[in-house]
C-alpha cells in the first residue's frame, strides 16, 4: 500500500507568513527512502489562503498520477500556481544560468549595435574590478561601485553596459530552492564544528562558507556587534568616506544588537543539535577525544547524519529562510519579479541620467560587502547583475560603447580546481576581446592565471586575448622605468608560457600566443585612484583596442589533413590525466599535484551531482574533464599530417585555431552528458551511502563512475570506450566538414568573381 503523504499549514514562531509542511513522495531522505522531509514558503500571510492552499496540496499528493513532470499540465488546471510551484520545483531540472532573464528583462547591445563585448579574466585581488571601475568611471569612495576589497570580491557574473540613456539594472537571484541546499550546507559544517565546542569556529564556519561564495554574514550580520576587528573582505572604502546614498542604509547599533543576538540564537541551536546527536554516537563507539582519526571521521560523519534528518534540523532552517526571506524587505526602490510564493526572481531599476548616486546606491544592496552593511546584504543571494548607463571615464579620449562582463576571480578559492567554469568558458567564446588581468607585483605566479591563458590557447581563442597589467606603480620600485620595465613585467609571462603552458600547448601554439601578447600588453598602475595620474596614455590605448573593429578573418583556403589514430592517442592521455588527478582527489592512489579531500568535501560533491546543483563549487569534474579534452583535441589539431593546396604560414594558423574553437565549443555539452546527465542516477548512489564504511564506498562508487563515462582507450575491445571515441571523433568530424565546406565555398566565389572580372 503506498505510503499517505499529508501537508500542514504552520507558522514559524514571530513570523506572519505562513509555510507548508509535508514530505515529497519524489525526493529520498537521509536513509535513501521517498518523503523527505520539506518546508515552503507559502507566499501568503492570510491564514484562510494559507489552509486552502495546503489543501490543494494534500489533494495533489493523494493523486499519484500527478507525481511527474509529465503531468505538471494536468495539475495546472486543478491547483493554484503556489502548490504548482512548491511541489514541482522540487523535481525540475536545475536551470544552471538566470543569464536567460537577464537577458528577457534587459538585452544587451551586440557588435552590430556598435558594441564590443569584453570578458574580464583575472586571480582575485589582480585589480581586475577595479579596472572596470576606471573604464566606467566610478569614483573609488563617493560610488564604490563595483564592490572591491584586498581579496576574493565578485562571486557572480556582473555585466556592465556603457550606453548612453538612462540607468537600467536587473538582478537575477538564486532561486528559493537553491537558497535552503547552501543554507543547509552551511548549518551542516557548523553542526560537525559544534561537536567540539568552539564557538570561533562554529560561527565561522556558519557564517562564512568555506568556499567564500554564500557569506550569511553579509544577510544575517556578525556574531560580535562591536567587532573592531579588520575584515579582509571589507570595501576598501570602509575606513574611510562614506558612498553616495549609503548614510540611511547603515545600521544603527540596535540593530546590529539584534543581528548579533539572532546568530546567536542560531549558533546556541546548532550546538543543541551537536549534542544531542553526539551523545548516541558515543555511547556506542566510545568518546571522539579516544579515537583514531579514521574513526573520528566516520563517527563526525554519523553525527552529521542524524543531525541532517532530525526535526529540529529542519526548524533551524526553515527559521534562517523565514529571515533571510525578510531581508528583501528592506529594498524599498526598484521592484522585485517574483515566483508565485514569493522568493524574488529578479529585481529591477530604472533611473534618470542625474539620478546616479540613487541608482548606485540601490545597486550597493545586491553587490556591495562593507561591513557597515552586514545584515541588509543581499549579495550571496545573487546569481547575476546586469547594468546599463551613461557610464563613462574623465580620461576618456572617445565616446566609449562597450559590454563589460566581469567574472569571478580565477581560482576563487586557494585550494579550488583552477580550470575554467562551464558558464565563463561560453562568455569566452562569444567575446570580442577577452581580457586577462594581473597584478605586476605577481608577475603571473598564480597557477590559476596560467590555466585560464592555456585554455583560452587550446580552445582556439588566441586571437581575441589582450593582457594587463596593474600596479605597475608598485613594480617600478624596482628602479627600472619604461620599455626596460615592460620587458621586466613581461618576462613573467614569457616564463609562465615556456613552463607552465609548455607541457599542454604545442611550441607554434606557444610562439602565436606570446607573439599575440607582444602587442596586446597593456601596464597600467594608480587605477585605485580617482585620477589614475600617469595611465590615461595607456588606459587610452587599451580603450581603443577594446573599441577597434576585430582584426578581419583570413579567408579559408586550405584544410588540414589528419590521421583518426593520432586523435585516439590525444584522447588516451586525456583520459589518463583525468583519471590520475581524480584518483588522487578521492584517495584511491597517491598523486603529488592532487592530494586527497576530506570526506565532507567528496559527500558535497556528490550530493551536488546527485541533485544536479550548478559548478560553483570547489570540485568541478566536468570543468576538470573539459580541460583534459581541450589540451587533446589542441595537441591533435596542432599536427596536421599535410594540407590541401598550398596555404601560407598564417592561413594554416588561422585555419587551426578556427577547428579548435569549432570543437572545443562542443565540449562543454560533451562533459556535461558524461558527468553530470547520463550518470546521474549513479551520483545519486554514491550519495547515499550512511553509517561505518560510507565514506570509502562513497569515493569506489565516484571512481566507478569515472571509470565508465571516462574510460581509458586500450587496445582491448570495450564498447565504453567505443561510445567515447564515437563522441569525439564526432566533434571533430564535425568541424573538419563544416570548415572544408567554408574553403570550398570559398573557393567557388574566387571563381565567379575572376571571371565576372574576365
């Protein structure tokens, strides 16, 4: 018989809105069994709706038809569109980018409109957003705008429209969903933490995520109310002059009282938790103070567990929700899209050309991190911001009409994978420009900024690359001046390419790279200043390549010829670096550049491929198995067996970097099929694994998945292996055919048009 499903209408205590309790008979709970355990907003505080709707929703979980996506129409005429909501988004698939209605809300201008598009790459603290604020001509303390400190600072994307008219913005947020699986993530490593009793660490770990993405500080405020400590992540501005605007948004000193005892209120629960989880796992396997460390991870694992599923669990997250829903509360301009229960969508602002300090300061909420801020924050809450205004730099020389999107720093996090994000990687190849930005004092020795240059190299996008140097004021303390510090600046990145890059890129693909950055160097210093005295020269230059026309694409007139065997051996070595590096994250073998995670940091991850959540986080397969393919597809495209006709140097290079960009295009979706979409199921199993021995069974079930999606091509007969070859042979096929047929139309024009010419 199956199992009742049954939905209550409750009030969280203090709150006037209403939610709803019941268990999804579609999602599986801690001991892998349908009916975990949910609470949703009801979007109503009207107690008579909020009955109604739970009513409905009790009708829709009696009706197993209507348990599938397939049947959300059919429900659609039965229920109104709150229970639709709260019951199928719990199924959906995971949209991985709100860039869609972004670009609904407010489309950007193209290359047709006369606007270059710009991709910002760079390591956090490089200067790259504070190179965007020279090139839109924020000031650095009246607008701050946007937000930069002496670390990790943009953790979404921020597109930024330089556009004469008046100032527009959307704002894209996670969705309700999204919020409570970070929400929970976080209270579950607080709870592990509270086990031991260090409320430092506790509140921490509750309110900055190790990740350094989802920061509840910035929504909930600090646990100290009087904290006179420097925080690293603060505006540069927070010593100093007060933004435009951000006088009335401050919090006074009762209400950060407030803040301050309601974290603590939170952080008194979670040790609750800890301690009434702990006490069993004690009592049966000993105290944690006596254990081995293997045994101590299994038994912090067991507590998380039982904390995870316990109702008092779900409470304490319900409650956070409830409060970090209240904070859109506090945005009283522009105006919110929301879903059906409430949880904003986006939010919009239009304003006048002399309205800019308004406009910027409204911005501040969903972008800004000053800690005379924290409590009102919306920043972690969001996925995307588009600007568009009359932006423009005093220096400027030039009426300036550019798409400015700038992306989270390259490796965000220190000990993060550093190839490049699924959604930065298709900014790449849309851009016009793509620009990596470093600090001269670093001379490039962040192993990020030399991945991100091999596989914008590997992908075939070289010819859109340009580079910058910052603080090239600080560097001329070495007492070199002019070209002779240029040439010392460069030499960094000349290293870096000789090095680094030299064991993934061919020696011609090296020798274009660093010929291509030869004369799209730019060394720029004082940009954290109002008036970057002694850049403009150069800030003038490099605005003007940003501007220029895209030098014109050389007409195909060859194609390269290629032996199918020598793309076998690519993917080979491919497949073995992807194996090797995820053999030594899981443990299975020792690596020297991998080391092994925790067992928290590999169960997150499967519960991120399991439920289909987005890249944004540490460990990111795909992206490590896109890069494994690009170096090959590179390494196999660079070494043409002959050509037809007889192309010159630099049509053969053209024509090669063209296939690159073709298939490495194709990858990204290639990666996500073998990793995310066609194992799911077998995410969802390593996942589940509870209790002594989970976590190894955990990392041989990850390797197993591994192991059938990536295989090794051997010489043995394996039709794994078949399917993956077919795959990529495909891609490549692919853009070989559609290139021949650009070279033999090509071809046919010059004809016609020699003997039009006759």
């Amino acid at each position: 018989m199956t199992q009742p499903y049954t939905a209550t209408a409750k009030q969280n205590p203090g709150r006037q809105s209403w939610l709803v309790e019941f268990r999804h008979p579609l999602r599986m709970d801690s001991a892998d069994k349908p009916g975990k355990k949910t609470r949703k907003g009801l979007g109503t505080t009207d107690p008579e709706r909020a009955q109604r709707l739970a009513g409905q929703l009790n009708r829709l979980l009696a009706n197993e038809a209507l348990w599938s996506l397939g049947a959300r129409g059919e429900a659609e005429k039965l229920y109104d569109p709150e229970v639709i909501e709260i019951f199928y988004s719990e199924i959906e698939p995971r949209t991985p980018d709100a860039r869609p209605l972004r670009d609904k809300l407010l489309p950007l201008p193209n290359r047709e409109d006369g606007y270059a598009k710009v991709v910002m790459l760079g390591v956090p603290g490089a200067g790259k957003t504070t190179l965007v604020r020279q090139l839109i001509g924020t000031h650095p303390k009246r607008e701050a705008f946007p937000s930069t400190s002496l670390n990790r600072t943009t953790t979404f994307p921020t597109e930024l429209v330089l556009k004469p008219g008046r100032f527009e913005a959307v704002v894209t947020f996670m969705s309700e969903h999204e919020t409570r699986f970070e929400v929970e993530e976080c209270v579950s490593a607080a709870i592990v933490e509270a086990v031991e009793g260090d409320m430092p660490l506790v509140a921490s770990t509750f309110l900055e995520k190790s990740d350094m993405r989802f920061r509840l500080k910035y929504l909930l405020g600090d646990l100290d109310e009087q904290s006179g400590e420097v925080d690293p992540y603060a505006d540069g501005d927070s010593e100093g002059e007060i933004p435009e605007g951000d006088e009335a948004a401050q919090l006074n000193a009762d209400e950060r009282r407030r803040n301050a005892l309601k974290v603590q209120e939170y952080i008194d629960r979670m040790f609750a938790i800890a301690a009434k989880c702990k006490k069993p796992v004690e009592a049966e396997l000993g105290p944690l103070a006596e254990m081995l460390p293997a045994d101590r991870a299994t038994a912090l694992e067991l507590i998380e567990e039982q904390a995870d599923a316990s109702e008092e669990f779900l409470e304490l997250v319900s409650d956070i929700l409830d409060e970090l829903r209240s904070k859109f509360e506090s945005v009283t301009v522009g105006k919110f899209d929301k879903t059906t229960t409430g949880w904003p969508k986006a939010w919009l602002m239009k304003a006048a050309p002399d309205e800019r300090a308004q406009f910027l300061a409204a911005l501040r909420f969903f972008s800004g991190i000053s800690d005379r801020l924290w409590g009102r924050l919306l920043t972690p809450l969001v996925n995307g911001m588009r600007v568009q205004g009359p932006f423009e730099a005093d220096w400027a020389s030039n009426e300036t009409r550019l798409v400015l999107m700038d992306t989270e720093g390259l490796g965000h996090k220190a000990n993060s994978t550093a190839d490049l994000p699924e959604q930065t990687v298709t900014l790449l190849h849309e851009a016009d420009v793509i620009l990596l930005v470093d600090s001269a004092k670093n001379g490039l020795t962040n192993y990020a900024a030399g991945k991100a240059l091999e596989s914008i190299a590997n992908s075939g996008l070289t010819r859109k690359l340009a580079m910058v140097f910052t603080h090239m004021d600080m560097a001329s303390a070495s007492g070199l001046k002019g070209q002779r510090l240029h040439d010392q600046v460069f030499s960094g990145l000349r290293n870096v390419v000789d090095n680094q890059l030299s064991k993934s890129l061919t020696p011609e693909s090296s020798r274009f790279l660093l010929e291509r950055l030869q004369g799209q160097t730019y060394y720029v210093g004082r940009i954290d200043k109002a008036d970057p005295k002694g850049a403009e020269p150069e800030l003038n230059r490099l605005l003007a390549h940003l501007m220029a026309e895209q030098p014109p694409v050389i007409k195909p007139v060859s194609v390269p010829q290629y032996n199918p065997a020598f793309l076998m051996m690519a993917i080979r070595e491919a497949a073995r670096d992807f194996r090797r590096q995820w053999q030594g994250i899981l443990g299975i073998s020792p690596d020297s550049d991998h080391k092994p995670k925790s067992w928290q940091t590999i169960k997150a991850l499967s519960r991120r491929y399991a439920e289909n959540w987005g890249e944004n986080f540490e460990l990111r397969p795909t992206a490590n198995l896109r890069t494994a393919l690009e170096a090959a597809v590179s390494s196999f495209l660079e070494g043409p067996i002959g050509w037809t006709g007889d192309p010159t140097p630099e049509q053969k290079r053209d024509a090669i970097e063209r296939l690159k960009t073709a298939v490495t295009k194709q990858l990204p979706d290639l990666a996500r099929r073998r990793l995310r979409e066609q194992p799911q199921p077998s995410w969802h199993e390593a996942w589940v694994p509870r209790g002594t021995g989970s976590t190894i069974t955990r990392r041989i079930r990850i390797e197993g998945i591994y192991q059938r999606w990536v295989p090794i091509p051997e010489s043995r007969g394996d039709q794994a292996v078949v399917d993956f070859m077919n795959e990529m042979e495909h891609a490549v096929n692919t853009a070989l055919l559609e290139f021949e047929a650009q070279v033999n139309a090509e071809a046919k024009s010059s004809v016609l048009i020699a003997k039009k010419a006759a």
